[in-house]
C-alpha cells in the first residue's frame, strides 16, 4: 500500500464493489512501462522478468466475514482521514486508477479531483491475514464479461494456460483429489506445471490451501520435506507420468512465448 511516507506491506485489500473497473487491477493487456518496473521492483523486492501483465480481474472471491473479526479491518479513507492531506492522498489513489496522475498537468488534476467519481470509499484494508474459512463464493470472469461460478475445465483451464500453467486431463485431477483432499468447502486440488527455463528438470507442483508439494516427472521423486500422501502421490506421478510430461511441452512452448529470445 502506497503511502505518503512510502510503501506498507504486506496488505490485504478487498472492496464492497462487486465490479472490477476502478480498481486499478490490470486486465492482462497492458504493457508495463520504465517506471511500472521499477515501482514493482521497490514494492516486492523483486524486479519484473518481462513487460506483461496478468488479467487480476479475472477471479472474484466473496467474504462473509463476522462482525466480530471485522475489527481487523479498516475502511482505506478512514485510515488517511487521520493523517494531515490524507483524505487528498486517498482521492488521489482512487484517481490514478482510471489516468496516469504523473502525466496530468496540475490544474486539470485539481478539477479532476473534485469531479471525478472514484472507488476509494469502498476499499478496505487489513495487515493481518484474512482467513480463505470466510471465502462464501469463487467466480471466474468469462469472456462475456460477466462472472460465474467455479468451472475448472471451461474457465480455468484455459485461462492459466495462458499464463503458462498446463495441467494432466481431468480424469488425472479427479483422481488426484482422492488422495490429497481440498481443505476448503470451495476449494480444487491442482496439479500443474511451469517452465521457467527450458532447461528444468521437470516437475509438477501438487497445490491445496496454499501448500505446495513438488516432484520429479520422470522418477516421481517427491522434491518436498514431507511425506504426507505417501507413497500414493508417486504412484499418481507414475501413472500419469506421461499426461504430465504432455503438459512439459506445453509450458516449454509457452515459455518461448515470454522469451523468444532464448530459443536456440
């Protein structure tokens, strides 16, 4: 979270607002600038590997959260209202997610300050974590535009691998499911793989609630310091080595489509 003293993180914001506009959630389209680059480098601690930008509108998650665990939480504008030329700030956060503030003459942004509706007030922040036991409904944006209910296979699917994640079939997943169950109500245990350079040894990260178990493709070795959910992962790996090394040339393709520039 930007602030006037600099950046605070971690933060977790969610909004009243069911829509994504206004926001300042990139679509996917965009292409991040000199100085897009650097921000993300001084906010993460880490600067981007290329200029691409992932869809972050593309996933709704809905909170019920309990009067009780709501204190916690604080409303964006109430936070800056304490602070001297905090409401301005605040409004000025709202605004530089519909234009480029830097490249507004002063006068214009003045007057746009004052007419131009924006979504801070609906903002709210936490510095704790917010528990995913709260999350009530997961819905994907489709490409009408609206959101809808969970669909791996029709929606999601698809959508990661555009981003460069590929998954075994869906007979692979089902089964996988009876080994290493979601912990969520709403939750889908993954299995997935990533190329982040052609020259990898392959794997395939087993993913639920946030715990991430990684193997070897070709030996099934488990890569993790764990050994929950065995030997029956290995045996999964083993069975469907060959889906899963499918889902390898799919990452590796996509890879090149980041990096064109490393294939020899």
């Amino acid at each position: 979270m930007n602030t006037m003293e600099g950046i605070i993180r971690p933060v977790v914001w969610l909004t009243s607002d069911p829509k994504a506009e206004g926001h300042g959630l990139t679509d996917g389209t965009e292409t991040l600038t000199d100085r897009n680059m650097a921000y993300a480098e001084k906010a993460t601690g880490e600067r981007p590997k290329n200029r691409r930008t992932a869809d972050k509108r593309k996933v709704r998650l809905t909170f019920d959260i309990p009067t009780a665990e709501m204190l916690q939480l604080q409303r964006y504008t109430d936070y800056f209202a304490r602070i001297p030329n905090g409401k301005q700030f605040a409004k000025l956060t709202g605004l530089s997610c519909y234009i480029n503030t830097g490249e507004v003459d002063s006068k214009r942004l003045k007057a746009m300050m004052k007419s131009r509706p924006t979504k801070e007030n609906t903002w709210w922040i936490s510095f704790l974590p917010v528990s995913a036991r709260f999350i009530t409904a997961v819905e994907i944006r489709g490409a009408d535009g609206a959101y809808h209910p969970y669909n791996f296979e029709k929606l999601v699917r698809p959508a990661l691998g555009k981003v460069g994640f590929f998954f075994p079939p869906i007979e692979a997943l089902r089964k996988l499911q009876t080994i290493v169950k979601p912990r969520h109500l709403l939750g889908y245990t993954k299995a997935f793989v990533i190329c982040i350079r052609p020259d990898a040894t392959p794997t395939v990260c087993i993913r639920d609630g946030g715990t991430n178990l990684m193997y070897e493709i070709d030996t099934g070795k488990n890569l993790t310091d764990t050994a929950a959910y065995e030997p029956q992962l290995s045996t999964w790996i083993n069975t469907y080595r060959t889906e899963l090394m499918e889902a390898w040339v799919e990452a590796k393709v996509s890879y090149y489509s980041y990096y064109p520039e490393h294939r020899t």
